[in-house]
C-alpha cells in the first residue's frame, strides 16, 4: 500500500475522509502494523509482504477527485 507513505497536506487528509470504511481500515491496519513493529525493531515476516505489482494506489482515485474539486473551486473564483 504505497498510498500509506503519501505526504499528508489538505488534499490527501481529504481524500483519506473520503475512502469507504474497509479501504480505511485496511489502511489503519498497515499503519498500525508498521509502527507496532518499527516499536519492537521488527521486520514484517517475508511471507506477509506485497510484491511492488500487486500492490494498489487505493487513494488515487480519491484524492484525483479532491484535487479537481479543488481546481474547480479555485477557477470558478477567478
């Protein structure tokens, strides 16, 4: 889940209110996992990692959504 890395500003915390409850769940979990294991100086074991393909950018149609909102908004302003 790459989108777990992504910089937080306004658009992404947005995107992020906007995703259906699993899809942010399943993000908690990652994030929660990480850091559980970043605490004990842990890897994840090999067998529960995502090969680069199969991983999913999940939030990007969200936040594609948010910034065109908000380009909208800034050019109706004009």
């Amino acid at each position: 889940m790459r989108d777990d890395t992504i910089h937080k500003d306004e658009d992404v915390k947005e995107a992020i209110r906007r995703l259906p409850e699993n899809l942010y769940n399943d993000r908690m979990f990652c994030i929660k996992r990480a850091l559980d294991l970043t605490m004990r100086q842990q890897i994840l074991p090999k067998e529960q990692w995502i090969e680069y393909e199969e991983d999913k950018f999940y939030l990007e149609p969200y936040l594609k959504e948010v910034i065109q909102e908000r380009k909208e908004r800034e050019w109706a302003k004009k």
